[in-house]
C-alpha cells in the first residue's frame, strides 16, 4: 500500500542504448510518440513472426490506480501477423523511469524498477516453466493450466548505469505491458472497498503464484534468495517503509487526537512507535516453511477485475515490491486495508479458508503436500496471519493519507484500529518480543 509524495505525470522518452537482455528492439521515441516501427519490432520478436502495424495512438499520462514509482504512457495499435492478414487490436501500458531527478534517483537507489523488469523477465517464465515439467509428469497428462494472474510482458528492458559513469540517473529501463482496461478489467474505487467475490478471487490469484513459488522451491530444493537476488531485501525493505511510518504516523495522531474514544489506541501506538523499524524487519523476514514469493503491496489499487459469465476474474499488477517473506503478509494488507468493516469482521475466517484451499490444492496439483511434507497446518495460518496484521496496520499508516479525508474511508480506519487494539494485536507480544530479538 505504499504511496509516495511526488508527481511522475509529466514525462517524455529519450533514445535509449542496447537491451541487456539480448536482442532486443531500440526504443526510438521522440517528444512522447511511440514510433510504429519501435512497436511493430516488439511485437515482431513477441510474435515470432512479421507483423504489419496499421494504426498507432499514443496517450501519455499515469492512471489513477498506478503507483508513483513509474512513469507512465498507454498505446493503442491495430496490427496485423502477415501469415494471418487478421487486424488485431492491442492496448499496451508503458512504463519508464520517472522524469524528475529526484523521483528518479529514489527509484534506482530502491530499485523498484529492476524488481518489476526481473519479476516478469526471470519469475514469471520459471513459475511457468515449473508448472509446465510438473503437470507433464502427474499420470493425469490432460491437466488443465493453473492460471497466474499477472498482465502479459510483451517487452522488458534494463540498462544499469555504466560503470565508468558515477551518475546513477543514466540508469534506464523499460516495461511494456498489456493494458487489460481494454479488456473489460477495471479497478474498484478505494472508498468503496470490495466485495465478497472479489475479495475471494483476489486471494485465489494470490494463492497460485504463492503456491507456485513455494513448491519450486521444494522440490527444485534452491532457495528463492539465492536463486533472486534482487528480491526486494528485508534491510532495505525496513528502511522504506519505516519512513513511511515515521511519515504517516504524526499525520495519523492528530486525527485520533479529534476523537476522544481512540485515546487508548493513539497510546498503544506510540509505545509502539519506538519498537516499528524492528516489528516491521522481523514480520517481513522470511520465516519458517511458507518463506515464498510474495507482492508485499497487495491492495485493492494494484488489483483488476472482470466479471464475466462464470463469475468475476482479478489480475494482479504492480511488481516492484516483490519480496521472499510469509503469505500472510499479503493477505493481511489486502483484509486490512481494501475491505469494508461488516465484510471484514463478518468472513476473515471464510477468507483465510479460501486461501488456505486455493494454496494446498494448487501445490498438491504441483506435487507438494503442505501439511505432509512441510508440517504446516491451518492453525499455524492463522497464527501468521495474526502477527501480519500488525505489520498490514503500519504499512497503512504509512500510507494514512489515502484514508484520511473522506468519511467512508476514514470510518474503515477507526474500525480497524479498534479491532485490532481490542484484539490485543497492538501490544502482541509475541511479534514484538521477536522483533526485539532479531539481529
């Protein structure tokens, strides 16, 4: 749920060198215009084949559910495959760099740009990979694909700074994805928060890739630190959202300081306030059997949805978090976050049940047996997921200023804190005792 205090709206493209990785096209974009020639060589190389671009529109500009860790443009082209003659139309999102300097440097210096480019160019194909070996060899050899529900990459590009260069900002990449607002997918307004089937297919979409990274790791038996470097670190990954805190909480405190009843809560947080850096390091460390891939900003601003004829769909966006920590982690900030009060009080437990279902299946069909072969239970679920919702309340906080400001949101904040506070998530000691202890 991370939200950054800069503005990425206004950008434009420059010449940029050869791909790292490999034959790629040349980007050549002049003054905001996506070049038909550039793009007809993506879809040339994504295709395999000779392509024939007819029609070309170009809309720069970031959309409102995108993060400010990009910068942002939409192409809209009709295209043809030569064999086919076919017209084909494709809505396409651009991501680049932000334009200004000191955005640009932040996300460099974080490398929020790298994770999203190697998420979709290195962890996509493997989870996909891995999938195709193991349902080939199960006897039943008609097994249906097990969808991962992330946008199509149709080209992907990182240039780090030379290193003759002391310049980070010469640093440059390029993500160039499928636009599915094209394809009926639409994003849910915050204030509203979601539904029970959204909710239950935005946990189902979670729980396959979880459960795909988990079991690679398993049964490939290489360990998903070593095998990803570029994870987004728990050293690193404390100091920003640490500053987030420490930016959100002050913002936070003189909101309850309006409204006497919220007193205990706003004393609870501040005893915690010295011990965040450390509760926020130990409950994003990777732990126990369930250490796998997670998206570690799973909210409903990074989430898509259709509804179709068999119910609805959700694809999931915005990689730049990806981290190796615990599941709960991202079904904590979602429930936390994105819910209605009812909807959450009434049916976390049905949620968890959901996940939990979606996870053993997709891994039992993948070849590992969670209980058996892990000795993890559902009880010891919900034992994570407890101490992640202390970690979900304070990325929340770092992100307050989205709820502060409208009262439907505003009111969704209280109950939460109020939830948790009487549910003695605020002074757990089990969290914080071990956060105290992590080195």
């Amino acid at each position: 749920m991370a939200k950054w205090d800069w503005d990425d709206t206004d950008w434009d493209w420059e010449d940029t060198e050869e791909s790292s990785y490999g034959e790629e096209p040349k980007m050549i974009v002049i003054q905001a215009e996506i070049y038909q020639e550039w793009l007809r060589d993506i879809l040339r190389k994504f295709h395999k084949e000779s392509v024939t671009v007819t029609e070309c529109n170009v809309s720069p500009g970031c959309m409102s559910n995108e993060s400010a860790l990009s910068a942002i443009t939409r192409a809209k082209i009709k295209y043809t495959l030569d064999d086919t003659k076919t017209v084909q139309d494709l809505s396409l999102i651009v991501k680049e760099l932000p334009k200004d300097p000191f955005s640009r440097f932040f996300v460099i210096e974080g490398q929020f740009d790298l994770r999203e480019i190697k998420f979709y160019t290195q962890v996509m194909p493997d989870l996909k990979e891995f999938q195709k070996k193991q349902l080939a060899s199960q006897e039943n050899k008609s097994d249906n694909e097990i969808v991962l529900s992330v946008p199509v990459c149709y080209y992907a590009r990182y240039t780090p700074v030379d290193d003759s260069d002391d310049n980070p900002l010469t640093t440059d990449s390029i993500l160039v994805l499928h636009d599915l607002r094209d394809s009926d997918f639409r994003n849910i307004k915050f204030d509203e928060g979601m539904t029970y089937d959204q909710t239950k297919v935005a946990l189902d979409a979670i729980a396959r890739i979880h459960a795909h990274s988990l079991a690679m790791k398993v049964i490939e038996g290489e360990p998903l630190s070593e095998r990803y470097p570029f994870l987004f670190q728990t050293a690193k990954a404390t100091d920003s959202y640490q500053q987030l805190v420490e930016r959100g909480l002050p913002q936070l405190a003189k909101f309850l300081k309006s409204t006497p009843e919220l007193e205990a809560i706003l004393e609870a947080l501040l005893v915690l306030r010295p011990r965040t850096k450390h509760i926020i390091s130990a409950l994003l460390a990777p732990e126990g059997p369930l250490a796998l891939i997670t998206h570690t900003d799973f909210w409903c601003n990074n989430l898509l949805f259709k509804e179709g004829p068999s119910g609805f769909e959700c694809c999931i966006l915005d990689w730049q978090m990806v981290t190796y920590s615990r599941p709960t982690n991202d079904i904590a900030l979602l429930l936390v976050s994105s819910l209605p009060t009812e909807l959450r009080r009434k049916h976390t437990e049905t949620f968890l049940d959901i996940y939990w279902d979606t996870l053993t299946n997709t891994c039992s069909r993948l070849g590992v047996d969670i209980p058996k072969d892990l000795g993890y239970t559902r009880e010891d679920l919900n034992k994570d997921y407890r101490r992640s919702q202390l970690l979900a309340l304070l990325l929340c906080i770092g992100s307050v200023d989205v709820a502060l400001g409208d009262t439907d949101t505003e009111q969704r904040l209280i109950d939460v804190l109020k939830d948790l506070h009487s549910e003695g998530v605020l002074t757990d000691e089990t969290a914080i005792a071990t956060s105290e202890n992590d080195p």
